[in-house]
C-alpha cells in the first residue's frame, strides 16, 4: 500500500520506524497502523532511520553485509544501494542529508558527501566496533562510542577539515563495552551514556562532569526526556527505567515487555514512549508507565530490533541525487567547498575585533571550517584590499567635499562683492536726482 496515496491528506504525523531482520516497517503512532514496508533489508539496530530531517528517504545498514539501502517514500523495493568499505555498525546523517556519519566494525569513523559521493575523511576513531554516532541537531557536533568503552565528542568542522581529527572531549568513565550514547544540545548539552557495566553516566559536554548510575541490568539504549531532566534506560532485565538527572530519587519502573529491551523512541511531544524487544513493540504512557498499544502481529513474525519515531509532513523538502559512495579517500581538488563553522558555548564567542587583522586571528584561533589556511589567507589579503579600496574611496569623498566647500565659499564671497556693488549703485541714484531738479 501506498503511504502517500492514503496518509499524505494530514500536514503532520508521526511514524514509528521499526527495523528488523525482514525490512523497516512504518507504523502510525496514533493508529498503530502499518502504512508502509520497506522490503529486501536485513536492518542493523543502530544504523537506520531518515535521510535527514525528511522522510523522503528512508535509510538502513545491513546487519551481516557491508551495504547501505535506500528507499523512497511510497515505494517498497530499494532506490538506492551502495556498497561499503566495511560493515557498519553505527550512523548517522547531518540535518539537510548531505554528509553520512558512520562507524565500522574495526572502529574507523567514515564521512562522505552523498550528493558527490565523496569520501571526506575516514580515520580509526576507536580501538574496537562502534557501538553510535549520534550528530547534534545544530550539525556541529560528532558524538562517538564503542566497545572500547570510549565516548569521543568531535567538532565537525575539525573532522571535515584534518586528516586525523583530534577529539574535544575522550571520556573513558566505562569499564565495560557502551552500548548506546543519547545527545541532549551541543556544546553547551549534555550526554547519557550506557554501558555493559551496568552503568547510566549522564555528561556535561563543557565542564566533562559526571552523574553515574548503577542499573540493575545494562542498558542496551537511552533517551532523554522532552524537558532534558530525565533518562529512560531500555534495560536488559525486560524492563524500562526513568532516571531522574538532578536528583537521587529512586528510578521509575515500566514493567511489561517479555526479554531484554532492545531499543527505546519518544514522540515529539514527550508523552508517548515506543520501546521493543522479543514481544514486540509497545507505546508506553510516560506519565501513567502503562501500555496503552502493543504492536506484534503487524510485523509477520519478523523480530523487531529498533525503533525510532520521525514525522512524516505532507511538505516534504527533498535531498540531492545520491551518488555510488566512494570507498578510498577523495583528493582534496576533487572535494567541493562546504563552509562550516562549528557552534560554540557563550562563554567561547570571541569579542569584537577592532582592525581586519584582529578579525582574522580571532577566526583562526576560535572558529574551524573547511576553509583551509591557504584559503583563509586569500580572504584575509582580498579583505585588506577592499579596506584599503574603502579608505581610499573615503579619502576621496573628503578631498571632494573640501573642493566643493570650497567653491561655495567663492560663490559665497562673489556674491557678497555683487551684492555691495548693488546698494551702491542704488545709493548713488538720489543723489544723481538732486543734481537734475537743482539744475
């Protein structure tokens, strides 16, 4: 069936994209209908979702082969498949679709530029597979765990633009592989973070400090809440817990799943929570903790290994062409030039700068982006340049404003002299009139 023909009538819904090992199946929230199956995938849990913030395309990672599918809207079979460099293991894309994060079994992070299919950058971020790569909403930010029990945080721009990015933030507060990372804002947010040990750990990005939680059983994926202030850990002991971020209270319980919770989704207002595991999927009231719909038989008996909740608008803003993705390193000459600057915290915004040199030094010491040096250079000479253009121009406006000054203070002056010639000759003619009646 197709979703555009029957559902494309409402501006706004959202759909619940459950991955398993026969396909995405598309599922309203609202109804618990399926409204479309994405066919022919055998979908990894951490490595599905959206292209972009639209729904246009729908994207998914095989779980035992290094290829990426892609499927448009409305059709079942794959538009788009491309073969990898490795499996992967973890992805995730910027907000306009146009690059694609992932992580591979041997832990290398690889960039590309779908729309040109360029390979951008491609280094071994980890030790071991990557468990997520999560983006920031702003596109800034890369958040990157693994079984290396390693969280690393990444300024975007530094990645697009170094060969071997260097992380922002290395956190090694696991002892056990991590399982899932939940990104709240950027710089300024803060990160959740599960692990095989048991452990919920919620980070600060800027200050690096910790809140740790030890769990009952480790969580196979966390969430936060729609106010920040609360984590949901879908935990391996079938069951769902609400941590509470700033106080000690004791976590809330949601009991009712059959095995170890796979992976967890809220909707966009906060008040539904989607959650999977053996027994399928369930839609939890967040307020009340009781399943208010359980999904199973929609599925075909297919095990469902993640969920996420997107929203389907009827305008759809679209992405580019895709490319066959490249599996070696692009040349830097072949590379398209995408400005981007990475966001960061109040307290790093640099102040006014007071000369065209000052400007450029505050750039290259507080702002990244895949302008290169060489580059940034050549802006910084072609700036100085139209500074001195507009000083010169300046200068001339003055001189010309001092001709014209003075020219009218001669038209002035010339006046003046007429002006005394003519109460002259008028003070001369009585006496001219005297001189004829005396005559």
């Amino acid at each position: 069936s197709s979703f555009g023909a029957k559902y494309i009538a409402t501006p706004a819904m959202e759909v619940l994209l459950c991955g398993t090992d026969a396909g995405v199946y598309a599922v309203d929230v609202q109804s618990g209908a399926v409204v479309q199956h994405f066919k022919d995938s055998c979908t990894c849990s951490r490595a599905f979702g959206p292209v972009g913030n639209d729904t246009v395309y729908i994207s998914a990672a095989q779980t035992h082969k290094p290829l990426l599918m892609v499927w448009h809207w409305g059709k079942e079979q794959p538009c788009y498949r491309a073969a990898l460099p490795e499996r992967i293991t973890a992805s995730s894309w910027s907000s306009d679709g146009s690059f694609l994060f992932a992580g591979g079994g041997s832990g290398q992070v690889f960039v590309w530029h779908v729309c040109t299919g360029h390979l951008v950058r491609c280094w071994p971020c980890h030790f071991k597979a990557v468990t997520a790569v999560v983006v920031s909403d702003n596109d800034s930010v890369l958040f990157t765990a693994s079984e290396d029990t390693m969280v690393q945080v990444f300024s975007i721009a530094t990645v697009l633009e170094e060969q071997s990015p260097q992380a922002l933030r290395s956190w090694s507060g696991h002892s056990l592989p991590v399982t899932s990372l939940a990104v709240l804002g950027s710089l300024d947010g803060r990160v959740a973070s599960s692990g095989m040990d048991r452990c919920l750990k919620v980070w600060e990005v800027n200050s690096g400090a910790c809140k740790s939680v030890v769990l009952p059983a480790y969580a196979n994926q966390v969430v936060f809440s729609s106010d920040g202030k609360c984590v949901f850990a879908g935990c391996n002991d079938a069951t769902i817990r609400k941590v509470e971020v700033e106080s000690d209270e004791a976590a809330a319980v949601y009991i009712g799943h059959i095995g170890a919770v796979r992976a967890l989704s809220l909707t966009m207002d906060g008040q539904t929570l989607a959650s999977c595991a053996n027994d399928g999927v369930r839609l939890w009231d967040v307020r009340t903790r009781q399943t208010i719909r359980h999904l199973d038989g929609q599925f075909r008996g297919a095990q469902v290994r993640s969920v996420r909740v997107v929203q389907r608008l009827a305008q759809q803003r679209g992405v580019a062409p895709f490319k066959a993705l490249q599996r070696a390193i692009s040349p830097l000459d072949a590379i398209v030039e995408i400005p981007v600057f990475a966001a960061r915290s109040v307290s790093d915004v640099p102040q006014v700068a007071k000369s065209v040199d000052e400007w450029f030094d505050n750039l290259q010491a507080t702002a990244s982006s895949m302008i290169a040096a060489a580059k940034l250079k050549e802006y910084e000479e072609k700036a100085k340049d139209a500074v001195g253009q507009q000083q010169a121009w300046a200068d001339a406006a003055v001189e010309l404003f001092d001709v014209v000054m003075a020219k009218n203070s001669q038209l002035k002056d010339s006046d003046e002299d007429k002006q005394e010639i003519v109460e002259a000759e008028d003070a001369e003619k009585p006496r001219k009139k005297r001189k004829r009646h005396s005559m």
